[in-house]
C-alpha cells in the first residue's frame, strides 16, 4: 500500500491556490480539467516534497473544483491535514500578516491551527525541538474552532 493523496473540494480556485502555494509554499504539480465531468482537479505538494511528488506523483493535496456551485459544510469533519515547518513563528507572522486567522496559536512552540479558504484545518507542527515559548504567542487565545 502506498498513500497517495488527500482530496479537499474547494470553492474558490484562486483563494485557495493563494493559500496553499503563495503563503503555505506548496508548488502545483498536475492540473486536470474535465467537460464531462465539470470540475478540475489541482495536485499540490508540500516544496519539500515536490521532486519525490513529480517522480512518484505521492503524497499530494488534490484540490478539487466542482464547476457547478455547491455549498460545503463541515469541513473539519474529516479532521485535519497536519504539515511541518521550519519555523512556527515566522511561519504563524507570514500568515497572519496576510490575513489568515492564526486559531489556535503556538504558544508552546510547537503546534499552531490554521483554515484553509475553505475552512479545511491545517495542523502546522515545529520541525524539530519545540521553540522557547514567545510573544505574542505565548499570550494570544484561541480563535473559533480548530
């Protein structure tokens, strides 16, 4: 058995590509469009994992778009896609900076909670050792739900 990919349907293509591949860093590996089916389907990997997803097309994130308009809810009802990064903080301020809500915030260092556009939750864990405890994350609250 080999994993392959998780499959998230989206609503809006260019939210979510700003979310996953300019904030997160994901790259665009395929992109299939099908008339007969009405949808597109966007393969993405973590940077880290690009050269191994162009290679052995695994792990990826399937974003998938359904032409004709839906309304999704519950989309953290599957959970919640879990990503590592070098830095929690830097990763947590480029985030916010651009208007994404930081959830639960990393006041241990170690684990943060974001949503996607979709509002699909984002596990991000500190590579590594966690980092010292910090402001303004050590005093920051929860957001919502995660």
């Amino acid at each position: 058995m080999q994993y392959l990919h998780t499959m998230l349907r989206i609503t809006d293509v260019d939210a979510s590509l700003h979310f996953f591949c300019e904030l997160l860093g994901f790259e665009e590996i395929s992109r299939k469009d099908s008339e007969k089916g009405r949808f597109t389907l966007i393969f993405l990997a973590a940077a880290s994992d690009a050269k191994q997803a162009r290679e052995t097309q695994a792990p990826l994130l399937e974003l998938t778009h359904n032409w004709d308009p839906e309304a999704y809810s519950g989309g953290r009802n599957f959970g919640h896609l879990a990503y590592r990064v070098d830095d929690i903080y830097v990763t947590c301020q480029h985030l916010m900076d651009n208007g994404v809500t930081i959830h639960r915030p990393p006041r241990d260092g170690h684990m943060a909670f974001v949503k996607s556009p979709d509002g699909i939750s984002l596990e991000l864990l500190q590579k590594g050792d966690a980092l010292e405890p910090q402001e303004p994350w050590a005093s920051m609250t929860n957001t919502g739900s995660w």
